[in-house]
C-alpha cells in the first residue's frame, strides 16, 4: 500500500508542477504583462521601468521559478482592482464556494443512488423510466438554462424562493440544485448500469438459491459491490461540480470562487485569476488523489496491479 | 435531430424573418399563444428581433461549433491517442502526463481561460473547444491501441514489412474508429453545451450574430414579464443535445456493448 501511495503522490506533485506553468503562462498569453500593471497612456520609459521592477526582463524560466516560490508560500501577488492580496480573496470566496458544490454534490447522490439502484431492481418500473428520463435530460440540459427555468419558476412565478445572493438556505437551494442536477444525472447512469450487470452475476445468483430475501440480495449483495465505482467517480466529479460553479454563480449573483474569476477575467485581473485557477486545480488534484486511495482501499486489486 | 440539421441547412429559407432586424416598435411581443401574432410565432425579443427566425440561425452556430471542435478535438486526441499507444515508452509518458494536466482543470475554467487570451469570436471558440477536448479521445484511443498492440495481426503486419506508420494507418486505426465516432457524437452534445455556455458569460461567439448562448444571456434581462426570449433557445438547446444523446448511446450500443463513454 504504501507504495501505491507514494506513486499516487508523485504523481500528484508532477501534475500540480503542471498546473502551475499553466497558471504561470495565463499571464504572459494574454500579451505583455506589464501593460496590465500600468495605465493605458504610461510612457514607454515608465513601462521600461515598471518592468524592470516587476522582473518581467529576466529570462522566462527565472520568473516561473519566483512564480513557482511564491505559489507555494501562498503568494500570488495583489489584485490590481481591490488591492488585497490575491489569495486571501479567493480564499474569503471559497467557502461559498464550497458550501454549494458540496450540498450539490449530497443532494445527486442522495437522488442518484436509491433511484439507480431501485431502476436496476425493478428494471419494468414506472421508477425505471422516471430514472431514464431523468438521466438524459439531466445530461442534456446546460446548466445555466436549468438556473434560469428555476429561477422564472420557483421566484419569478412562485415568489417562493430568492432568486440572487448568499445568507439563508432558501438562497442555497436553487444554485444548489442547479450544479447537482449534470452529476446526479451521470451517477446515476453508472449506478443503474453498475446495479444490472452486477445483478447478472453469479455470486447475486447464489445468494437468491439460498433463500435471501430480495431486499437483502439488492442492498446487502449487490448495492456494496456496485458503490466502487460510484464512489470512483464521486470523487471525479469535484472538476464538473466546480466548473458548473463558475456558471452558476454567475446565473444567481453568488458571492463564490466562480464569479470571482469570471470578473478577474473581465477587468483583466491576473493575479485574482492565477490564485483562482490554481486554487481550484490544486483542490481536484487533491480530491482525486483521495479517489485513487480511497479506490485503492477499497478495491484490493488496483492496489497490486 | 433531424429538425435542427434542416434548420441549420435551410435557414435563410426557414426562418419568417431577418434575425438581425430591430424594429423597436415591435419589441417584448409575446409568443402567438400568449397574446401575440402570427407574424412572430415565438414572440419577439427587447430589440424587436423576431425569436423563431434568431432560434433557426442559432441551430447553425450551435451545429458548426459542435461539428467543428469535435473535427478539431478528434483529429489531435485520435493522433496523439494512435502514436502514444503504438510507439509507447517516453513520448507516451509525456502525452498523458500532458492529458493528466489538462483534466486538473474544469473544462470551462481551461476554456474561459483560453478564449480569454485568444479574444472572443467563432473561430476562437471552434479552436479552443477543439484543442481542449482532445483528451477523451486521446485516451480512449490509446487505451485500445495499447490492446491492439499485443494481436497476432498487428505483428504479422510489421513482420511482413509494413512501416510503422502503415501499419498505424492501415491496421490499428480501421479498429479504433468505431469507438472515435461513438465519443465523437457524444462529444457533439457537450461541446454545443459548453460553446453556449461560453458565449453566455460574454467569452464566446460575438454576441451580435444569433447565437443561443446569447440568446440567452438576452433574455435573461427579462425573465420577469417577457420569460418567453430566454425559453426557446434553452429548449433548442436541450432537444438538440439530447438527440444526440440519445444517437451517441444507440451508436454505442450498436458498436461496442462493453465501452463506457
């Protein structure tokens, strides 16, 4: 085991070295920098000295080098507009952040899950075609329309729940749902096709001879065995969740990690952009990372394989 | 499915009206059902620009995107897939290590990020939905190469005196090309989703030309009292994508019961 771990975590370091020359070129992609640390109308002798005193003469791999020292001790440098530290924004927004990808993500596996499980038992139910149905438009569906049909609904029509801003748990639900709905959509897909074929096998077959019950074949037998893959790609939907986020805290004005890059993006603010950018690589290189243990736990044979 | 690709195909035929003419005086009518005319079917939007005619247009947009980046998405992850698999050893270890990388990023983060630093505009947002899709192909293809590798007739092929590169031509790739085509289609669906949502935080195509991303980010403006201008290019969107679901697991189905998207 603790070799499969320091593969793991090697391999996590290369990809956050990675990530880090990825977040350390958005800044020079976008054309000199300089020109992002200085008024339009600078004179081109201020500029020779801005960018001297911001090291952007020196040699490229020099300045990723002092990007990559400053990254590891938290430091990405100040945001231009607000003229705080970059990372101590993102991190005062990750909590919101965090707050509505992790009920997203509890919500679809609390709806994923049973639905999955009982599509795959009963496979003529009514249940099994709500379950179909859900699945494809759930997948179908772009997030943001999803928010707007919300919100025209549940506060437009209804005036039963908020349609912007953060404070109470009528504020969550919407956004919430909103992200979850892609993930639940998925896991239960893999759920239900997990269930069936293992359902077909031939330890399912055994316990049914020996006169279990349904309930206890379904739950007990199959369920367990069916869950390593679903907790795999649990632990894989952090990056979809995350990404839903950013557009979904723009649909409904949440104060999050998404919207406030989406505006660093809009007024040209490198340094909030690169601390965000990083922040949340770092955050599914690391969840995905506990994936692999957590599979290598609980499937002996990635482990050795 | 077929509904949108004529609509695509003959839309100048299709649609009742120029999507680019404003007629202010005509503006926030409603749908023919709730009030409106026929002359404007679904309504029209704050500019006065007829919705049904900008929904026809947009299925283009949506459709060349979809078709464009997917081309684009294909040709890198089926090539980087085909000679990483085949040839293996360093050039392998660096793909996938370059694969790995990219999928430590929310695909709209990378693609915001990108389109960022290209500018908006059609063809940024073919290019970067293309190049930032490729990994699935990528590994799929691999996956199956490094299966393929091992077959007696990939063997007899180089024994017999094939160059390495027919070989990959003539005998790996024919045998991969059912699994390209089932991700391809599958792709189509999420890249619609994905060039919409761009073009819906302002980073995609030019907000002008009609678009249902744009459509959208519009008739968000005025979802109370005048819901019907951000409806109907959601919907376009949700039925197009899930017909090509529904193809992409039909494909699937059809070609490879075993394969997991």
């Amino acid at each position: 085991m603790s070799r499969y771990l320091l593969r793991r975590l090697v391999h996590a370091c290369l990809i956050l070295l990675g990530v880090s020359l990825v977040t350390f070129l958005l800044m020079h992609l976008t054309g000199d920098p300089v020109t992002l640390f200085m008024p339009l109308d600078s004179s081109p002798e201020d500029v020779a000295v801005m960018r001297t005193a911001l090291g952007f003469d020196r040699p490229l791999h020099l300045q990723y080098l002092t990007f990559l020292g400053g990254a590891t001790r938290g430091d990405f440098g100040s945001s231009l507009r607000h003229r705080q530290p970059a990372l101590g924004l993102v991190l005062e927004r990750l909590p919101a952040t965090m707050q509505l990808t992790m009920l997203a993500l509890g919500l679809a596996v609390l709806a994923a899950i049973p639905l999955g499980v009982v599509a795959a038992a009963r496979r003529k139910s009514s249940v099994s075609l709500l379950a179909y149905l859900l699945g494809l438009l759930g997948q179908s569906m772009p997030v943001f329309w999803l928010g707007i049909v919300l919100i025209l609904f549940f506060s437009v029509n209804l005036r039963l729940l908020p349609a912007s801003g953060r404070g109470t748990i009528a504020h969550l639900i919407m956004p919430a749902v909103t992200i979850g709905t892609y993930s639940m959509a998925m896991l239960m897909r893999l759920m239900r096709a997990t269930m069936i074929e293992i359902l077909s096998q031939d330890f399912v077959r055994t316990a049914r001879a020996k006169g279990l019950s349904e309930r206890v074949v379904v739950f007990k037998h199959a369920m367990r065995n069916a869950l390593i893959p679903v907790v795999t790609v649990m632990g894989l939907q952090l990056g979809t969740l995350l990404g839903g986020a950013v557009i979904t805290e723009t649909v409904f004005s949440w104060p999050g990690l998404g919207r406030l890059l989406i505006q660093g993006f809009n007024n040209r603010d490198m340094p909030v952009v690169q601390a965000a950018v990083f922040v949340m690589a770092l955050m599914i290189v690391f969840a995905n990372l506990l994936t692999d243990l957590a599979y290598g736990a609980l499937d002996p044979r990635v482990r050795y394989g | 499915m077929g509904i949108v690709v004529v609509a695509a195909l003959f839309a100048p035929v299709l649609a009742p009206h120029d999507p680019y003419d404003q007629v202010l005086t005509r503006s926030l009518r409603p749908p023919v059902w709730g009030g409106g005319s026929w002359a404007h079917i679904l309504g029209t939007d704050h500019l006065g620009r007829d919705v049904l005619s900008r929904v026809i247009y947009g299925s283009r947009i949506s459709l060349g995107v979809g078709l464009g980046a997917c081309l684009v998405a294909g040709t890198i992850g089926t090539f980087l897939g085909l000679i990483s698999g085949f040839f293996g050893g360093r050039l392998d270890d660096v793909v996938m290590r370059v694969a790995d990388v990219q999928l430590a990023f929310p695909f709209i983060l990378l693609a915001t990020a990108v389109m960022f630093v290209l500018g908006s505009g059609l063809r940024n947002v073919i290019v970067v939905l293309g190049v930032t899709g490729w990994v699935v192909y990528g590994r799929v293809v691999r996956g199956q190469v490094l299966a393929l590798r091992e077959k007696d007739f990939i063997e007899a092929a180089v024994a017999s005196g094939c160059t390495r590169a027919g070989t990959i031509i003539r005998h790996v790739f024919p045998n991969v090309s059912s699994s390209v085509i089932v991700i391809a289609t599958l792709e189509v669906a999420r890249v619609i989703i994905a060039e919409a949502s761009l073009t819906f935080l302002g980073l995609g195509v030019d907000p002008r030309i009609p678009t249902w991303g744009s459509m959208l980010a519009d008739g968000r403006q005025y979802l109370a009292g005048h819901p019907w201008i951000a409806t109907f290019p959601g919907l376009a969107i949700m039925i197009t994508v899930l017909g090509i679901n529904l193809l992409g697991d039909w494909l699937r189905d059809t070609f490879d019961p075993k394969m997991t998207g």
